[in-house]
C-alpha cells in the first residue's frame, strides 16, 4: 500500500466516523442560543464595548498607573531608582505592613481552625454512607422505619444547613454579624467561618462517601462502631484529600481576610481602603501587592503540608 492510499484511508475511516458521531438536537440548539446569548450580551447597548478603549479611559489609565510608582520616584526624588523604592517599601512594612498582614493572617487561621473541627463533624453526619442505621453492612434485622427515616432526615438537613451557610457570602455574614455583635475581629471570623464550614463540610463528606467501603465494612463486621470506623478507616483514608480542601480554603480565608478589613478591622483591606480614600494608589498597590503575597505564602506552606502527608501515607 502507498503512502497516498494509506492516507486516502486514513481520511476515509475518519469521515466515516465524523458522519457516524452521535447527535443530539438538544446539544445543539443550546449551543446556538449559547452563541446568541453571547452576541446579545456584547451588542447590548448597555455594555458598550467600543467604550472600554475610548480616549478618556485611555488617559485615565495611563494617569493611574503612573501614580502606582512609589511617591519619592513619582517627584523624582534620588537617583537610584530601586534603592528609592526599596526603601520605601520598608517603610510601608514597617509602619502599617507586618501589623496590617499579621491581623490578616490571624484571622483566617482563627476561621480556618474553626472551620475545620466543626466540618470534621459534619461530614460524618452528611456522610449518607456513614449517617445509616446500619452503615456498611447489612443488618440481619431490618431497622425500623423511623430509625430509616431518622438518620435520613440528619443527613438532609445537615446537608441543607451546609448548603444554607455556603449560599451566603462572607461579606452578607460579616454584615449581619457586626450588627449584631457589634464592631470588632470575631464578627469577621465568625463570618469566614460559616461560608467556609457551607463548602469545606460538603466537600468533606463527599471524600467519606467516595471511599471504598471494604475496610469500613471489615471493621463494621469485627464489631467497630461509628466513632470507631471514623477514627481508624474513614480519618486515615480520606486525610491526604480532607488537608488538600482544608488548604485551599484556607488560602481562600487568607484572601477574604484580606477583602472583610475593609469593614473596619485594621487588616489589609482596611489600608487598602484608606490609601484609596486619600487617593494614595501607590500605597494602596503596595497593599494589594502584599495581600497577594500572603495568598501565595498560604499556597506554599499547603502544597508542603500536603507533600508532607503524602510521602507519610
């Protein structure tokens, strides 16, 4: 066979399979109205596009950008440049930075603490494998219905609590919470708290009834009761992916730390705003520009941590 005949075939055995792809008249009509949705959105006379570059904006952004350098070199003061700015940002950290960073540290370790011991909790209770009047094996006795029923109204509605705590952001909480408790740093955790423990107790209890049942269901039939089963099987097993979500909300406790300063905590946000206030914009990069930091230090310590805990198991 030569070559243009096995590439004839090649081509052949994929039209074939082109016209044999199965097709569904609901796919594509969502793509299309998908695509119209998006031509409707982009030539909606309220969004305006053509207005995002226009020369005002243009000159706004060139006027702001060179008011993010640092104010010595905005006045053209010293002749070396990176020593000017260097100093400079010392002075900031030394002044308003470490204190500023650490509040804002502190408070999403205080939340993620928080966050973690009353998910570790949760999750055993939404765990609908776990949350059974006979969880993983099969009694030799039919358990009631009300006993059924009420494992299964627990494991709802602690879901529904769950889903009911993540479906308000942390802003609306740290609102409602400083309203009633008044101004203050444990409004702001405990607001980061009851998002984080919606989404972090969810993601938990989806680990624990994703796991293999067999180690459970061995230990279940020595004997091994609930607390038992969740401190030598459930624990272990689903540790590696519990600190790989444990980690990612609390870098995500770090960076709504950051934002929640804003109502008053003297954190990050709380300088971010105030620099803006006073029209300062290098300050408040130089803030911004440390709060990312702080997101990407969290980012390290959990990819070492789950490293760590890896090689362990």
């Amino acid at each position: 066979m030569t070559d243009s005949e096995r590439i004839s075939g090649r081509a052949e055995a994929v039209h074939r399979l082109h016209a044999a792809r199965p097709r569904s008249r609901f796919a594509r009509w969502s793509g299309i109205a998908f695509v119209g949705l998006v031509a409707v959105a982009w030539t909606s006379p309220a969004l305006r596009p053509g207005d995002f570059l226009s020369p005002r904006r243009l000159a706004n952004l060139r006027r702001f950008l060179g008011e993010l350098v640092p104010y010595p070199l905005q006045q053209g003061e010293g002749e070396n440049a990176a020593r000017v700015a260097v100093a400079w940002s010392l002075d900031m950290l030394g002044d308003k930075g470490w204190s500023a960073a650490g509040t804002s540290l502190a408070l999403s370790v205080a939340a993620i603490v928080l966050v973690g011991a009353l998910a570790a909790v949760c999750m055993l209770v939404a765990a609908r494998t776990l949350a059974t009047p006979e969880p993983y094996v099969e009694s030799p006795r039919t358990p009631s219905r009300l006993r059924q029923r009420a494992w299964r109204a627990l494991a709802a509605g602690t879901r529904a609590v769950l889903v009911f705590l993540r479906s308000i952001p942390e802003y609306i909480w740290a609102f409602l919470l400083l309203a009633i408790l008044g101004p203050g740093v444990w409004p702001l955790v405990l607001a980061l708290a009851l998002h984080n423990l919606g989404i972090l107790g969810k993601l938990d209890a989806e680990v624990v009834e994703n796991l293999d049942p067999a180690p459970m269901a061995a230990l279940r039939g020595l004997g091994a009761g609930r607390l038992q089963i969740a401190t030598a099987a459930i624990l272990p097993l689903s540790l590696p992916r519990l600190l790989l979500f444990f980690f990612y909300r609390w870098e995500t406790c770090v960076r709504e730390a950051t934002v929640l300063g804003m109502l008053g905590v003297v954190s990050l946000g709380y300088w971010i705003v105030d620099s803006r206030a006073r029209n300062h914009y290098d300050e408040m990069f130089f803030f911004v520009l440390l709060g990312a930091a702080l997101v990407l230090l969290g980012d390290l310590l959990s990819a070492v941590a789950r490293t760590l805990v890896r090689r362990a198991s």
